[in-house]
C-alpha cells in the first residue's frame, strides 16, 4: 500500500521578507504621491509655507524608509520601516475617522487596509503562497488611495472636460 505523504513546511517561510522585492519598491515609491499632489494643489506657496509642511516630510520619510526596507531589507531598515509604519498608520487613520464626515466609509478603508496587512503576514509567515507580498502591495496601495482621497481629499485624477465635474451634471 502507498502511504500519504504530506509536504513538509518550508522552515524558511519566515524568511521571505528577507529579500529584496521589487514589487514592494515599486508599491513604497508610491507614498510620496499625496506629498506630491499637495505640493501641486497649491502652486503658489513654496513647500515650507504649505499649511501640511510636517505631512510632507513625513510621507516622503515614510516612503524612502519603506523604499529601503524592501530594497536592501537588513534589520535596521526593517524596524524603522516597521516602527514608521506603525506610527502612520495609527495617525492617518484615527485622524482621518475622528475628522472627517464619511465615517463608515473611513472604518471600512481602515478595516481593509489592517486586513491586506495581516493576510500578506499571514500568508508570510505561516502559509506557502510565495506571492504573499500581493497583500502587501494591496496594504500600500489602499493605505495611499485613503490618505489621498479621505485624508487630504485631494482627486487622483483631475477633471479633463465640463462632463466630468459632479456639479455640471446637475447644472441647468
């Protein structure tokens, strides 16, 4: 009779986060994109003079530290990556649900982002889906789509005729 093998674990699952990944470079470089459509939403002040000069700092901060991270992923980019992280995710979203009138749709964005977070961990670390950082891409990209649009409300995409502006749909 043949016995039922069942694959081992991979002993170095938790190790995946330990090389580089180009992916997640690319998804990083993207959190300087709110930083950069504030600058370019007011032309005429200089960036010192933006009334969000700390924001600014502290996304393109963010950024080049997540950049790094997945880059060159060695212990020191990976904990001020992590402690970073932490620090903006805990801000923008408490902010953005405590200031901002669309509540629910800000505790749904939230819940989504945190879920993106721990699947692409859980998948890490525990499970053999080597495309686990497709989770934590997700992470990067609803966390940046949020920021943008529920935090800053700022349009990703400006109007390009009268027939996308909301208001010219109502007009007489």
């Amino acid at each position: 009779m043949d016995k039922i093998q069942i694959n081992s674990v991979d002993l170095t699952l938790h190790e995946r986060h330990l090389t580089p990944n180009h992916f997640l470079v690319a998804s990083s470089s993207l959190i300087c994109l709110p930083a950069m459509l504030l600058i370019l939403s007011a032309p005429h002040a200089s960036s010192i003079q933006q009334p969000h000069f700390g924001h600014l700092c502290f996304l393109i901060i963010m950024s080049a530290l997540s950049i790094c991270r997945w880059a060159d992923p060695n212990i020191i980019f990976r904990q001020l990556d992590s402690a970073f992280a932490k620090v903006f995710f805990i801000y923008y979203s408490t902010m953005t649900i405590a200031t901002k009138p669309k509540k629910i749709l800000a505790l749904c964005c939230v819940s989504m982002i945190a879920l993106c977070y721990q699947l692409s961990r859980f998948f890490r670390n525990r499970y053999p889906f080597k495309y686990w950082y497709v989770f934590h891409m997700g992470y990067h990209l609803l966390g940046i789509y949020c920021v943008t649009t529920l935090f800053y409300e700022l349009h990703l995409l400006p109007p390009t005729n009268d027939c996308d502006v909301p208001s010219s749909l109502f007009s007489p």
